[in-house]
C-alpha cells in the first residue's frame, strides 16, 4: 500500500511542477483526446508566467524534479520520433551539474571498491574538477612502468542507484498504462523506451561496463590516425570508479580557442562526420553522445573522444539497411529504397511498395533541386522517419539512435564548417562500404555463410524433427482431452485477480490524495 502510494506522489509531483513550468502550456486541447483535454485544462491552471515554448518549459521541469529525469530528457533528445524535432533539439541543452559530493566520500569510495588506500593506488588525488548526477570526476596522479602519468577518476554518487531504480518504477508504470490505452503508445513502443533508458542507466552506474566501451572503441579505432580514445586502467576501475587516461586538449564546445591555436576548422567538421559514419557502417559501434563537450582536439589535432555511457549498435542487416538507403536517395532509385524497408521487415508487407516508393520520391526529389552545401543527412533520415510512421513502420530504437547523433555529429561539423558538403564528405567513407560489402565479394561471402548455415540446420534436423512430433502429439492429446490447469495455476490466477481489485483501490486513493495535495 505505501510503495503504490509512493509511486503516486512522485508522479503527482512530477507532473505538478511540469505544469508550473508551462510544459503543457501550448497544447491545443481541442488537439487531444477527449480523456486528455479536461486534464491538460487543469494542468494549466498552475502554470506559471514564463510562455516560452514546450521545449524550454520541459528542460527547467525535468531539472527540478530530479537526476533520473534530467537522464530521461537527455534520452529523449535521441529520440525525435517520440517528442518532435523541436523538443527534441531544446533537450540537448539540458545540463546535467550538481554539487560535488566531496573528496573524503570519494576517497571512502574509492578505497572500498578497489581495497586500497588512496595513498596505494594514486600518487595524488585532488579535489572534483567536474559534477553530474551519476558521477564526478577527479585529477589524480598514478605511479605506472613508464612513470608518473596524469589520470581523470570517475566516482559514483552514492545512493543514486536506489534514486534511479525508484523513478525507472514510475516510468515503467506510465509506459505501460500508455501502451494498454494508446495505440501510438504501442507503436513508439514506450515500455521498450524505459528498458533503453534502464540499459543506459545500468551502463552509466557501472563502471566496469563504461570501460569495456570504452576499451571496445578504442580498438576499433586503432588504426584510425585521426581519432584517439583515452585508456582504460583496469588495475583502478571498478563499479564505482573509472580511471582513464587523462586527456590534454581543447573542448570542441570552445570554437574561438580551437580557432586561436591554430587547428585547421574545416578539417574538424569533415574529421568528426567521417569519424562518426566510419564507426556505425564499418564497425556498427558508434559513440552516440556526440555533442562538443564530449569531444576534444588533441595537439596532434587528433580528435578524442570521452563519455561512452551511451553507445550504439547496428547489426550487419542494419548497416545494409543504412547504406543502400543513402546510395538509392543519391541515384534516385526509389523503388530500390522503399524494397529494402520491406526486404527487412520494418514496413509491413500488407502495404503496397509502389505507394511507399512514391512517398520516398517526395522526399528524394526536393534534395536533388538544393545545392549540394544545403542537403543535411540527419534532415533526410528524418524525414524518412516521418513518411515511415505513415506506413506501421515500427520504431527501430537502434536506427532512431543513430539518426540522432547523426543530427548533433552533423551540428558539430557545421558549426566548424557552415558550408560542409555533407554528400560530399560522407561519400568516400558510404562509397568504400557499399563497394566491399554489397558488391562481388560480400555475394560470395552471404553464400559461404549460408551453406554454413544450412550444414549446421542439417546437424540439428534429426533432434528438431523429433521435437515437433512431439510437440504435435501433446497438441493433439490436448485438443482430444482439454486443457487441465493445475493447482499452482488456479493460485496465481486468483492472485492476479486480487493484484488487480487492490490496483483498483489505490488508484482511487491516489487519485483523492492528489487532489488534496494539489488543492
């Protein structure tokens, strides 16, 4: 009774001070569905004076309500299938910075996860250069064979994890109320949305596995003479604390200096778009928090990188996907496009291809009448979502994810060289995959893989030929005799039945207590 309480009033207070904010400010109710409209109209009669867009008004509620909601809207930022371009773009400017925790609880930390003394494991250990809601970041100094180097520790707020797993519950709760009454809810897959967000908070409060990222990446990239990725010291990292080489360099998100010494501008832009399609097309593993304080300009003018608590993923069919989507929109070949959505089952096959061609030909035509300084990628992948969604194409978290760094990696570029050639500095690195992955060569190897798979089909075909003889015979047996249910199922039917009358009643009381306490 008090945990369903409790989840009540922190949505209640959630959704009290988004109000008070003005986030539901410009909705139309006339806009919303019945059930909607009279909550919206009540909402509103808290809102304050500030009426400065939806966008802005989130990014202060989400602020004051807490740190895992600051991690929802800086998710939500990847995610403009969800909440629009706009709001998404406002989202990006959601900082992240609280109040350091201090040293001595670092250091407390620290010596109880790792099982040494400060003085053991760092030669010295300063006071936090940097504060966010999951962690902060220290300087030290670690003695190792070479000699004394400089090193960044990430240490882990304590009790933030209790703090997030808390709020996950509330937003697991509103996703599925959401999906169970909303079928746009059920095709944006909100529940699918929180367990993201749990994923990322699972990857950002454990260490271990930001270094595996991390150390991932790194060897991705070696043999890439234009980007650098700081080491992992694994003798001092563990869940609570992340210890990495300490990077030397200039903050992109500070353009005049990068400028006043002396790096070349227009090489900065093509190296961090190249960098970002290379590492999604050829490695399907990408950095997907590009935003300028996460990148840095070495003396080498080597771009480094930092922050792999969000990272993206693409399949080998995905990359295929990306590749010939972005060549069929270069030759026109639209019927192709549309093919390949439907060859990989993402728009349903109950849809005719000519009519979704004809949808893609509305967004390829106008690109081709623009100089080629004017296309944006990011914008045509997100038009190509919008036309999608018209068509049951449900969300592909993993495609949404890379479109919106595609978006901020684009920004970067641009804003170090306004009159980037997106088409022509992507076209080398999408011309080099396409060729080695969807000519000659990449036919032989599919084939080889699917004789492969087929020998393998052939090993089990025996077992699996069993096994469904005898799945046949218990499905027979039960169509003849009916299905009995057991007493330990009988059980928990009737403990759902009493979960469910006793949601019942706290949803009543919740909803009593609310208005008491907004009242």
């Amino acid at each position: 009774m008090i945990l369903g309480v409790g989840h009540f009033y922190r949505l209640a207070r959630a959704g009290y001070i988004m109000a008070r904010e003005g986030v539901f400010a410009l909705l139309d109710p006339a806009l919303l569905p019945p059930a909607a409209a009279p909550l919206v109209r009540f909402a509103n009669l808290f809102a304050g004076g500030k009426r400065d867009g939806t966008g802005r008004a989130l990014v202060r509620a989400l602020a004051q309500i807490g740190p895992s909601y600051v991690k929802l809207g800086q998710f939500l930022a990847t995610r403009p299938d969800i909440v629009g371009g706009e709001i998404a773009d406002a989202l990006t400017a959601l900082q992240d910075r609280m109040e350091p925790f201090g040293r001595d609880k670092a250091v407390a930390i620290i010596e109880k996860s790792l099982g040494r003394s400060i003085d053991e494991l760092f030669v010295s250990f300063g006071e936090p250069v940097a504060a966010a809601s999951v962690a902060q970041v220290h300087v030290a100094q670690a003695q190792y064979k070479e000699g004394v180097r400089k090193v960044a520790v990430k240490v882990l707020r304590p009790g933030i994890e209790g703090r997030f797993a808390l709020d996950l519950r509330d937003m697991y709760r509103v996703a599925r109320f959401a999906e169970r009454y909303s079928s746009e809810a059920r095709r944006l897959r909100m529940i699918e949305v929180v367990d993201t967000l749990a994923r990322t908070v699972r990857l950002e409060t454990d260490f271990r596995l930001e270094a595996a990222a991390a150390s991932e990446f790194a060897e991705n990239v070696a043999g890439d003479p234009e980007i650098h990725v700081p080491s992992v010291d694994w003798s001092r990292t563990d869940r609570e604390v992340l210890t990495l080489e300490w990077v030397d360099g200039v903050p992109l998100s500070d353009i005049e200096r990068v400028a006043a010494e002396g790096y070349d501008l227009k090489a900065i832009g093509r190296n961090v778009l190249q960098s970002f399609l290379r590492h999604a097309m050829r490695d399907g593993f990408f950095h997907a928090d590009m935003h300028q304080g996460n990148l840095f300009v070495d003396k080498k003018g080597r771009l480094v990188a930092i922050d792999f608590g969000i990272m993206g993923r693409l399949g080998l069919k995905e990359r295929r996907f990306l590749a010939e989507i972005l060549y069929g929109f270069i030759i026109r070949d639209y019927k192709r496009v549309a093919e390949v959505h439907f060859e990989a089952g993402y728009v349903p096959a109950a849809h005719s291809i000519q009519e979704f061609a004809q949808a893609l030909r509305a967004i390829g035509e106008p690109m081709h009448m623009i100089n080629a300084a004017d296309i944006s990628m990011a914008h045509l992948l997100t038009l190509l979502f919008e036309v999608t969604a018209l068509f049951d194409m449900r969300t592909r978290t993993e495609l949404v994810l890379l479109q919106k760094t595609m978006v901020v990696a684009e920004g970067v570029a641009r804003a170090f060289d306004p009159k980037l050639d997106i088409w022509k500095t992507c076209d080398p690195v999408v011309r080099s995959w396409i060729e080695e992955n969807l000519g000659v060569k990449a036919k032989i190897e599919d084939a080889s893989r699917s004789v492969t798979e087929l020998a393998k089909l052939a090993t089990h075909l025996p077992r699996t030929l069993a096994e469904a003889e005898l799945a046949i015979h218990r499905l027979s047996k039960m169509a003849d005799e009916g299905v009995e249910l057991s007493d330990r199922s009988l059980s928990a039917l009737e403990g759902m039945r009493r979960r469910s009358d006793r949601w019942f009643v706290l949803a009543v009381i919740a909803v009593a207590l609310l208005a008491i306490w907004l009242l």
